[in-house]
C-alpha cells in the first residue's frame, strides 16, 4: 500500500508517519520510484501500536523507541510482550529504593502468590500509596488490600480473555494498551456507581 492508504487505515497522518520514520519508530517502505515506497500489513499493525503507545501510554518518542527495540527482542514471549506493553517490566536500569511501604506490598504479593518481577513499576506506585495514606493516618495493613487484590485478579482474568487467540506480537501489544488503557477510566465511574448504589443501599430514609 501507499503511503496516504496507510495514514487512511490507521488513522495517522503522513507528515506524522513520516516523522516516525524520521525518529527509527517505524521502518521505510520498500522503494518502488526515487519517490515513491510501499507498505505492507507489518507497518499498519507498527503503527496502530506507535500510536498506542504514544497517544494512549502517553510514553515519549525515546520510550516508545524503547519498548518497540525490546519487543522486537523479545516477540516469542507473550508473557514479555504484554509486560513490555503495559509498563509492567521497567527498561531502565534505575533501582528502586527499599521502604517500609515497599515491604508491606511485597507481603501482599508473597500472601497472594503473585510472580512479579521485582522491579515492577506497580510496586513503587503501590508502595507511594500507602506512604501517602500513612500522612493522613489511615494507612490500612497490607492485609486490608487482600479483597482489592482479589477483585485484580479477577478484572486481570477478563482483561487477558479478551487477548486470547492473538498470535501476532504487534497486534497483541496493542490491543493490550488499547484495552488497558480504555477500560481504567471505566472501572473508575464504575466503581463511583457502585459507591453511590451502595451507599443508597446503607442510608436509606
């Protein structure tokens, strides 16, 4: 395909292919003229998942750069696909810092038998969250996160149904911060709803 049917499919201007192109984010077309390249379906689906990480991630060009030479490193591995996706695997080499709070969300981790890589950026925001609860005297023991922990697994569950029967490694990483990234927003108003019902439900006149 030419250059203006591949903005058409994905949705992505030529001048911004062109600057991915530019940036190593997505390889040249085959040269057909002096002027003139083709594209094939491998493009599209690099694309749709530029876009994903960039307009949906909110990553920047040098991450995103990043996470595409890592997933081209490590395609085999759905499991590293997904993490590498989602932000679940950090790319840096930057430590993370040991903390009390860093502790209590490795024994909820430990209790519920989770296999999480240790530099997981979740556990950092995860453990900022209890520091920050702790400043207004009400951070919980990490056991009171167990039923939230629950109810994780089972929106995790749902979430990777969805990506079942994906084979291509482009399209699975999309679809994966496609879907994460759509879906949080919903599962906040969700569970405002659910506030709002349930606290109807406890105070009724």
């Amino acid at each position: 395909m030419r250059i203006s049917e591949l903005s058409r499919k994905s949705g992505v201007s030529v001048p911004t292919i062109k600057f991915y192109i530019r940036e190593e984010l997505l390889p040249a077309g085959r040269l057909t003229s002096a002027t003139q390249a083709e594209y094939d379906e491998q493009h599209l689906r690099r694309l749709r998942l530029i876009r994903a990480l960039i307009g949906m991630r909110g990553l920047s060009v040098e991450a995103t750069r990043q996470v595409l030479k890592a997933l081209s490193e490590e395609q085999s591995s759905p499991h590293l696909v997904l993490g590498l996706a989602l932000g679940a695997i950090r790319l840096s080499e930057e430590p993370t810092e040991e903390s009390e709070q860093l502790a209590a969300v490795d024994a909820l981790i430990h209790e519920l038998g989770w296999q999480v890589h240790k530099d997981a950026p979740a556990r950092g925001v995860l453990a900022e969250t209890l520091a920050s609860l702790q400043q207004f005297g009400m951070a919980p023991d990490w056991q009171a996160l167990l039923p939230y922990a629950r109810l994780a697994e089972d929106t995790a569950r749902l979430d990777l149904d969805q990506l079942d029967g994906v084979t291509d490694p482009l399209e699975l990483a999309e679809r994966a911060v496609v879907l994460t990234t759509l879906l949080e927003p919903a599962l906040m108003a969700l569970r405002r709803l659910a506030q709002e019902h349930e606290s109807a439900q406890r105070h009724k006149e």
